[in-house]
C-alpha cells in the first residue's frame, strides 16, 4: 500500500514521502478510515440514501470530517503549487490541471474548476490504492492455486526480460500471457461488480425506459464479466478468454473492470501500469509457494462492502535460482 501511494504522490503532488514520514503516516491513515467506513453496511447505505441516513446514528457520521481532513490537506497543497506554477514547465497532475483551468476560465460549461480537480485527487487515492492492492492480493491467491500459470509467466518473463535488469512498459507488447493473465485476473475477481453510481445529468430515455434527470444508476459489471457470451468459461479462471488462436493477446469489449464511457476510471492507465510492474518484478524474482492447498471456492470472490476481496492467506516468497551461461 505504501508503494502505490508513493507512485500517486509523485504523480499528482509531484513528490514522494519516506515511508515513516509522519504526515505520510496520517494521510494513510484518513484515505483507510475513509475507504473502510464508506465500504462498510453504513456506509452504503448513506450513498444510496443520503437522505434518510443522514439523521441515523452510526460509524457513517464520521464520513464528512474524515473527508474534510483529507480535502483539507489536497487544497493546502493545490494552494503551494497554485503559488510555484510555472506554465511553461508543469511538474506534475496538479500543475496540469491548472493549467487547463486557467485557459478555460471564461468557459460556462468547463469541467476544469477546483472542486473537480479535488475530488479526482480524493477519488484516486481512496479508490486507487485499495483498488490496485485488492486485485493483487486476487492475482497472487490465483497463481498459488495454479501453478502451471506461474511457470507460463516465469517462462515469458526470463525469455522478455531476463534478470539483469527490472521490467519495464514496453515488455507489456512482448508478454501477451502475462497481460492476458493480468486481465483474466481483473476480469474472474470482478473487484467492483456493482460499478460506482452514476447520475443521469438530463433526462434520458433508455430501451423503453424514461428516465428522469438525477437518476441514479448502477452499471452493473458483474453481468458483463460473467456474460457467456462473450466468455467461454465465465466462472472459472482462465487466462485463454484474452489470448487468440495464435496466443497473442486479444482484447475483450465486455472487459470493464475500469467502467466505461465518459465517466471510466480516470486512473485506469496508471491501474494497468502498476499491477504489470508489480507482477513481473514480484515474479522476476520470486516463486510463490504456500502450505495451504487452495480449492476453486477458495477463489470466488467475496463481497465485502462495495469490493470483491479475496479471502485472507498465507505464502512465502522464496528467491529465484538463475543458471547463467558465460
């Protein structure tokens, strides 16, 4: 967890932390609290009604000073880079943004105001983080379980990028098992079945039905990533559902494990980056074991919150043995 959110600070703030920083410490601390209270039964039942929830007692009180804490330290530090902006040298996501905001500033309908830029930033490090961790600790439970998949991956891996240097991006076009494991993976734990609500912003009709503007409507991905149509096996893992004939890899349009449309995650691309990177050095360098013999139920996820996690284990990373060759 703490690695991932370094790659975000260093991407939105421009700056990463020492892992024992204080402040970095109490930032983990509010995005967990955050991410924990809005996942649990309270939680989600104030996202659908807000309303009514809002006079209950219960642990969903604490989600407005929480969030207020965390707003709090994102606009102090849109504040420093609002004061240190140089236009013509952006150094990170921030002084992006406020560059965009400053040129359609006399436009009505922009999207590029302050408030927005806040919430993108709080949405990805409360959606981001967990997010990435959670298919992680899926993909892992699933090579456990097979461990033929984890030889195809070590084979690709010593083949592509070999052990003299560390994975890189541009190994992911040379590595279609890798990624069409990766995607598998996404895919069979279907982090966030329900998808996020979504709200109609005008009225709209859909295959018959009306519906009016401030609807709130829930994609629901689970019917997508388990559509026999469109997977041969839907409810087991396999990493064949993103591989040709040939064994290169193939997209999938009912793959939506970022959503879809205008509104898709906006952190999909760094998601994609991060869980390649992660998997290749992890498995570069170790072969995972465990003493626990995993059964395909051990696999399914489980609904926790509005999150598949994956149940809890134990494993030990043992250190690759190389053979070189002079």
């Amino acid at each position: 967890m703490d690695a991932l959110s370094n790659i975000l600070f260093s991407i939105i703030f421009g700056n990463r932390y020492e892992y024992k920083d204080e402040r970095f410490v109490k930032f983990l601390a509010v995005v967990e609290e955050t991410f924990h209270i809005m996942s649990c039964p309270w939680g989600q039942l104030h996202a659908i009604l807000p309303g009514v929830m809002d006079y209950i007692p219960g642990p969903h009180q604490q989600i407005p000073s929480i969030s207020k804490e965390l707003i709090s330290f994102i606009r102090d530090r849109i504040k420093v880079h609002e004061k240190t902006l140089n236009p013509d040298a952006p150094r990170d996501f921030i002084d992006v943004f406020l560059i965009k905001m400053e040129k359609e500033k006399n436009d009505p309908n922009t999207d590029f105001i302050e408030m927005n830029l806040i919430m993108i930033i709080h949405n990805l490090f409360i959606a981001g983080i967990e997010a990435v961790t959670a298919t992680l600790r899926h993909g892992i439970l699933i090579i456990l379980k097979y461990p033929e998949i984890q030889d195809k991956i070590y084979q690709e891996i010593d083949q592509i990028i070999g052990h003299d240097r560390i994975p890189n991006l541009k190994d992911r076009a040379n590595m279609p098992y890798t990624e069409a494991t990766i995607n598998e993976i996404q895919r069979f734990c279907d982090l966030v079945p329900f998808n996020v609500p979504h709200q109609t912003t005008k009225n709209t009709e859909f295959r018959g039905y009306f519906l009016p503007k401030g609807t709130e409507v829930y994609p629901l991905l689970y019917t997508v990533h388990r559509d026999p149509t469109k997977f041969a096996a839907p409810f087991k893992f396999n990493p064949n559902h993103f591989l040709d004939e040939n064994g290169k890899f193939k997209k999938n349009d009912a793959f939506m494990a970022f959503s879809a449309g205008k509104r898709i995650c906006p952190g999909e691309s760094l998601g994609r980056m991060e869980l390649f990177l992660f998997f290749t050095t992890i498995l570069q360098n170790f072969k995972l074991t465990s003493e626990t013999q995993f059964t395909d139920a051990d696999l399914i996820p489980k609904l926790r919150g509005f999150l598949n996690a994956p149940i809890h284990y134990k494993l030990s990373f043992i250190q690759r043995s190389f053979k070189f060759t002079p």
